[in-house]
C-alpha cells in the first residue's frame, strides 16, 4: 500500500527521473572526457601512436616546448593571443557604451535604434558586400579586418542594456542632482555594477576571436598574419609546418600538444569567472 501510495503522489517517477538524469550526466562526462584525456595523453607521449590509450608510454615535453620554440607556430599563437584579448576590448567597450546608450528612456528616437540594430541581428548583408567594404576602407589584410566587424554582437549589445536596465533608475538621479556628468555615472556607478555581466559578455567575445577561422580566410592573404586555429588546421592535415628536423618522427604528437594549447586558456580561465558568468546570463534576462 506504501508503494502504490509513493507512486500515485509521484514519489517513484520522479526518483526514477533523478537516477535516469544522474546516469545520462555520467554517461556525457564520460564521452566528452575520453576524447580530452587520449589528447592529453599522446601530446606528452612521444611513442604516440594512433589508437585508444589513456596512458603517455615515452613521457615528453617536447612537443609542447617546439610550439613555443617553433616560429611557424609560436607566432600564429601569438597573434590569436593579440587579437582575442584586443577584440575582447574592443568589444566590450563598443558594448557596454552602445548599451548605455540605448538604456536612456529619454533618448530620441530610443525605439528606432533598437529596432533598427535588432534588424542586423537576423539579416547580415553578407561575405561579398562586407569584403568590399573592408577593402574599401583598407584594413582587409590587416588585422582588423578580423576584430572590427565582429566587435559588436548585437546579441551581446542586448543581454548587456537588460543589464544595465536592472540597475534603479534612483542612483542615475541621485548622481546627477550631485551634479555628475553621463560618463561619470557610466564609469563610476554602471561599471562597477556590472562585474558579472562584463566577465560574461567578455568570456563569449573571447572565446570568438580565440576561435576565430573563417574571418583569416576572407579577409588575411599574408601568411604571416595567420592565428593559431589556421596554423592547427593546417598542422592536423600536413606535417609541412614542422621545420625543426627534431620533430620528423613524433608529428602527432606536436599535433596533440597544439590542440591542448588551442584549448588550455579557456580550461584554465572558465573556472575563475565561472560564477560571474552564471549571474552575467540571468541577470537582465527577466525584467519584473
């Protein structure tokens, strides 16, 4: 009778629910772990040979000291390392000003802005035309022309004006009976309110410019300029970029270690502004 009385109250599905999603989240973490821990072993594992092993046989550091060593891969990770953190800035400047902005109830024409930036949110006006225009303005082979036009998601523009929307209309008045300017307020009141939101919106800028691949395609003809997503892309196809006679031998494991530093920053750095980016996607995500 307990147990027909447990079941009728819901008691028993929603116990089997709770063991069938421990089980599914067990069983994720295990998938996305094995292919992260193979690559992990064989980038220190100079033996390394294809197949599944979780275990380095011929410990070695070298394969991640030749990428720091290496010049055709220590630059192309030093200019994804320019242009994450410089369009990280870029972003987040041009964001949180724009959002700033678009936040004023008193600004004219407040409605058709909006509008008018949500509108290139779904329509882009595509590779050709903004090829042309980068030309045009002459930074296509430069790189700005991959931190430029991706500097303000319209997205991320949003999430941060909700933001902004949350901070009470009485500090804005209190600040400016005392006699502060709009940037005053901006830089001393809205800034230092908005830690969650900046390290959110900062973590998905810098996780696309890190990421970035498609951009140094279209728009970068000079291989020096090249960042470390195309160089990896390469490396993982041919072993032409392995000009140290030292590697010739060991290639897949320097391709292992280059895949461990593509992800390694974000590895390291997530942990850190985990908390900040929980709070940074629910605030201003639901206006009361």
């Amino acid at each position: 009778m307990r147990e027909v009385f447990s079941f009728r109250n819901g008691r028993a599905p929603r116990s089997l629910f709770r063991v069938f999603n421990f089980l599914f989240m067990v069983g994720l973490v295990v998938a996305m772990a094995i292919p992260i821990v193979k690559v992990l072993s064989d980038s220190v594992d100079r033996s390394s040979t294809y197949g599944l092993t979780f275990w380095p046989k011929n410990f070695s550091l070298v394969a991640y000291q030749s990428i720091f060593t290496n010049h055709s891969l220590f630059v192309p990770l030093i200019v994804s390392v320019v242009t994450t953190l410089g369009g990280m800035l870029v972003g987040l400047v041009l964001t949180t000003l724009g959002a700033y902005v678009l936040r004023k109830r008193d600004l004219i024409g407040r409605g058709f802005f909006s509008k008018f930036i949500f509108i290139t949110m779904i329509f882009s006006g595509g590779i050709i035309p903004t090829f042309l225009v980068l030309k045009g303005i002459g930074i296509t082979n430069t790189l700005w022309a991959v931190t430029l036009p991706t500097a303000l998601n319209v997205f991320n523009l949003v999430l941060m004006r909700n933001f902004f929307e949350q901070v009470p209309d009485s500090l804005f008045e209190s600040a400016e009976m005392d006699g502060a300017s709009p940037f005053t307020v901006f830089w001393a009141i809205v800034l230092p309110l908005s830690k969650a939101a900046l390290a959110s919106i900062g973590l998905f800028f810098a996780v696309q410019y890190w990421n970035e691949f498609f951009a140094y395609v279209i728009y970068i003809s000079d291989t020096v300029l090249y960042n470390f997503q195309i160089k990896l892309r390469e490396l993982v196809l041919s072993d032409q970029n392995l000009t140290d006679p030292a590697l010739i031998g060991f290639s897949n494991t320097v391709k292992n270690a280059a895949v461990v530093v593509a992800m390694l920053p974000f590895f390291v750095l997530y942990p850190f502004v985990q908390k900040y980016f929980t709070a940074g996607v629910t605030m201003g995500a639901v206006k009361e």
